[in-house]
C-alpha cells in the first residue's frame, strides 16, 4: 500500500542558519522607518538556502519518528520496526509512502504532522505529472504520463501528429552558416519538457531527446523539426509506460544491457563521440535508464562499448547498495550483457592489455568488479539487446521490438 503527500508552506517553516536582513515590502515603510532593513527569523521562499534547510529539518522529524536515511540516497527513507515496515521517498516537498499496514501509516503522517501541515495525503495514482495504477490483487504497477503528453501537444501544437519513430531520417549535426535558425526559448522548453518526459518514464525517446538536448544554444530549423517529431511520436504512443510486476523466477536480480555507438554523434562544437546508454532491470522491471554522449573520445568500438559498461555497472553498484539496505539479506551480483565480444573478454580478464593502456583507470573498474564475484559480464546478441535504442536511431520495425520489449502499451 502507498499514498502520495506534500508538504504545505514547507520552505516557511524552516529555521535559518544565518543572519538575513530584507528589504521591507512595500508600504510598510511608513511603520518601520525608510531606512530599515527586516531580519529574517525562517526561511521564505525564494531563498537559496530554503530547500536545504527544509531539507535538513524534515529529514531530522523522519529520523525521530524511527526512520533510517540511506546511505546512497540522502531521499530514501527506511522504517523497519516491530509494528511494521514502511519506505518513504522524498522530493523537494513532495513524498511516497509505501507501508505495510495502516496503523503504521497513521502514526507516521501523525509524527510528521506535528511540525508539518500537509496538504494531501491520499492513495499513490500521480505524482509529480506521472499516472500511477496499483492492482493490489494481481500484485504489478503501471506507470504512463499520458495527461503529461496531451498537456505538451496542446501547448506546442506540432503540425504533423503521426510519427512511428521518435529519431529523425539521419543523425543531427551542427547548423550551418547558411541554415535558418530556430526560436531558441521555444526549442529549449520543447527539449526541457521532453527530458522530464524521458528521465521519468520513457527511455524510448532517449537516445532522440539526447541528439536535441546537445544543440541547445544553437538550434537551427531542422533540429526544431526533429523536436516536433519527437512530440508527435510521444502523442501516438502516449498509452505506453512502464510495468512492473512480481516475479521470483530470474536468478539475477539485476540485470544490465549496456550499448555504445562509436563515434556515432556531433557534440555541439561539432566533434564526434561516441553516444553509450544502460538499461538495468530489477527482478525484469525496467528500473533505471541513461543515455550519454561520452566525454573521452574512443579508438574503438571496444573501448567505446568499455565506457558504457563501466557506467551501467557503476549504476547496477549503486542499485545493488540501496538494495541491501531495503531488502538486507540481500547478497546477489548483477549480470551484465554487453553485445561487444572484445568488450566482454576484456572485462572478464585481468591480464595486460595493450591496446587499453591508456585508459583511465575508471574504465577498468568492471574488471575488479568480476574478479570480487560481484558482477559478471556476458555477451548478447544486438539482434536482442534492447539497450541499442539509446545509442542510435533504428530502423522502424527494430525500433518497436526493443520499445515493445521495455515499455507496455496500456
């Protein structure tokens, strides 16, 4: 069970811990004198330090009330008592709680209401633009931004609403002298509104979002034609989302496919790198996703596909920790799939590599990784690695295999 909640006025409660004068608003001159400046007891909005001391304090009522901050995610809260068990998920003012029985989630909003006045706290069905549908008798959860996704068509109005695919014909590049440019505050809020899209429930507009995003500054005509097809391929499949249900029969809890594209993009100055992306799975629920462009350039697709493991295995690291934190008779690896055979044998083995010598020693941490039996590394096919619609636009029918294959249509 889980309900969602927000705090009401949270950045006004909050002590400050430093001293703070303001101007006074205006009209109340005439009470305090023209000459005097107002010193701040709590915090208010619009502050700098508003949210860290909100921050601060509400997470020292959750300690109170006998919850445990993880060690991995300052936003994680864990409750683990003999009355019962609860997580609860923190963001900004705005929270998750999943409990294990009522009487438990009353005495916890109860703590929290002593110092905090809440302005909802009702069943888990949205959260922060994102639509949320609980069966609790077949056990799975659905996630869509379906209202998300009408709320963007209806404020940008793209011209052309069908597109199969999110990725344009041939991969963005630069603008030219020559080319038209576009509307730069329009193509920066269309690119802001997709990455929320992407980032919260939607890794099939990735690798797309990912192209946009780097021409920012500069966006020419063609890159605003590319954010619309993104838009309108959003709307014709804005019924799909992520689905996850309970399933005890995969023997790694956590899988990862990792993928890289070498050399396969235009940064915005114009330079190729190579563009890599994860998909790490928890049980076979798709929980965690990342498309980027990577920073050192690679001398080949080896090493590229060397840099997306490293990344993909550093966030199945990170899930594994908060995992032994929730669930603490936890103690499995993760397995890797990676379709790079020499990407592979090169994880899978400590010896001297000539050829990678002059890698950073980050990109040689999957291979530490293996020899402490904390993960293992295979090969997969790239007919059947799902993570290839991050790094590189597909042909339509490969395209909606690997979207089928991560996302449910509902």
């Amino acid at each position: 069970m889980a309900i969602e909640f927000d705090v009401s006025a949270a950045f006004l409660t909050a002590l400050l811990d430093k001293i703070i004068y303001v101007k006074p608003p205006e009209g109340m001159e005439k009470f305090i004198g023209a000459e005097k400046l107002l010193k701040l007891r709590k915090a208010l909005y619009g502050l700098v330090q508003s949210p860290r001391l909100f921050n601060a304090e509400f997470t020292q009522q959750l300690l109170d009330a006998g919850f445990t901050q993880s060690a991995n995610d300052d936003c994680l809260f864990i409750y683990d008592q003999e009355d019962g068990y609860a997580i609860l998920s923190l963001h900004v003012d705005d929270g998750i709680l999943g409990f294990s029985n009522n009487a438990l989630k009353e005495k916890i909003l109860g703590h929290i209401q002593k110092k905090y006045k809440l302005g909802t706290a009702r069943k888990l069905t949205k959260y922060l633009g994102a639509e949320v549908q609980h069966d609790q008798d077949k056990n799975t959860i659905a996630i869509t931004m379906e209202r998300y996704i009408e709320d963007m068509v209806q404020q940008f109005n793209p011209a052309n609403l069908e597109s199969d695919s999110p990725c344009p014909a041939k991969k963005l590049s630069p603008p030219t002298e020559k080319e038209e440019l576009a509307d730069k505050e329009l193509y920066m809020k269309i690119v802001g509104k997709l990455m929320y899209l992407t980032v919260n429930c939607r890794p099939d507009i990735a690798f797309a979002v990912n192209q946009l995003a780097r021409f920012a500054t500069v966006p020419s005509a063609e890159h605003l034609k590319a954010a619309y097809k993104v838009i309108a391929y959003c709307n014709k499949t804005k019924t799909h989302g992520l689905f996850f249900k309970q399933d005890a029969k995969y023997q790694d809890k956590i899988t990862v496919y990792t993928d890289s594209d070498h050399m396969g993009g235009s940064n915005s100055a114009g330079k190729l790198r190579s563009v890599g992306g994860y998909l790490v799975y928890h049980c076979g629920n798709l929980v965690s996703w990342k498309c980027v462009s990577h920073k050192p350039p690679a001398l080949s697709s080896a090493e590229s596909e060397l840099y997306s493991i490293t990344i993909g295995a550093q966030e199945a690291m990170y899930i594994k920790n908060v995992l032994r934190q929730t669930e603490s008779d936890y103690s499995d690896g993760f397995l890797l799939l990676c379709d790079n055979q020499a990407a592979v044998q090169t994880a899978n083995s400590l010896t001297y590599k000539g050829r990678l010598k002059h890698l950073d020693v980050k990109y040689h941490y999957i291979r530490y990784l293996v020899s402490e039996k904390q993960g293992k590394v295979k090969h997969v096919s790239t007919h059947v690695n799902p993570a290839d619609i991050l790094t590189k636009p597909l042909p339509r029918d490969l395209h909606l295999r690997h979207r089928d294959a991560i996302l449910t249509q509902f």
